[in-house]
C-alpha cells in the first residue's frame, strides 16, 4: 500500500496552499517577525511576477545570523542570507522524486510551483509525515 502512495504526485498532497512570502529587499528582522508571528518555518523570497527567487528557513537564520551580535537586523535584507534558487517541485511531480530531493538535499521545506514556474505552494516534511499516516 505504501508503494502505491510513494507513485502520488505532489498534487495529490494537500500541501500547504498559503504560503508566506518576502520580497529579496525584506529586511532580517520583519522576515523574522513573520516566522515567529505565524509559527512557521520558512519563507518563500519571490519578485513581483511571482517567481521563486529564494527560500528563508529557520536553519538560515540559526546558522547565518543567530551568533552574529553586530548584525543589525532592520538593515540587513534577506536576500543576503537566503538560499538562493531553491529545488521546486510542480504540481505534477512524483512524491518519491520530491521526498527523495529533501532527503538528499537535507532541506525541510520544498517549494511546488506552476508550469509557468510560479509559486502555488510548499511542502514540508510534517506535511508529507500527516500525509503518509492518514494513508496507512
């Protein structure tokens, strides 16, 4: 039964639609003001279009700023500290090929987008675990 559903595509995850997103001249400290306010774990940095530029997670902030005491966090942009271009999934890509990245990768989050490569979700690991327990 497990392989059947490692065969799902991403749209078959009811991933998360509502997506935070900055712009890349956000400032440090209202991208992590988002973080804490909405108790998430990453933000999506996209240009005006709406096209994948980065992604800011928990981890960039604990390994690039945290110990950092002269960083000044309302002048410094995320786009600094950001993983620039990101691996994106599409809506139509194999859970097994999308798990596989993240595992690979060691990333947690994974952004899907459209054929036109715009953002229309993200996916993180808790996502793909309440998806494999409601499965089994």
């Amino acid at each position: 039964m497990l392989n059947s559903v490692f065969k799902n595509n991403f749209s078959d995850l009811s991933f998360t639609k509502k997506v935070h997103t900055v712009f890349p001249e956000t400032n440090l400290l209202d991208a992590l003001t988002m973080l804490k306010d909405n108790n998430i774990g990453a933000l999506v940095v996209i240009n005006q279009q709406n096209l994948v530029q980065g992604i800011f997670t928990e981890r960039d902030y604990i390994q690039k700023i945290a110990l950092n005491q002269n960083l000044d966090l309302a002048s410094e942009s995320i786009s600094k500290y950001m993983v620039p271009s990101p691996k994106c999934v599409s809506c139509d890509t194999k859970l097994n090929l999308g798990l596989g990245l993240m595992r690979i990768g060691k990333f947690r989050h994974l952004i899907v987008t459209d054929k036109e490569n715009k953002l229309t979700g993200i996916v993180s690991m808790k996502d793909a675990f309440d998806y494999f327990c409601d499965q089994v």
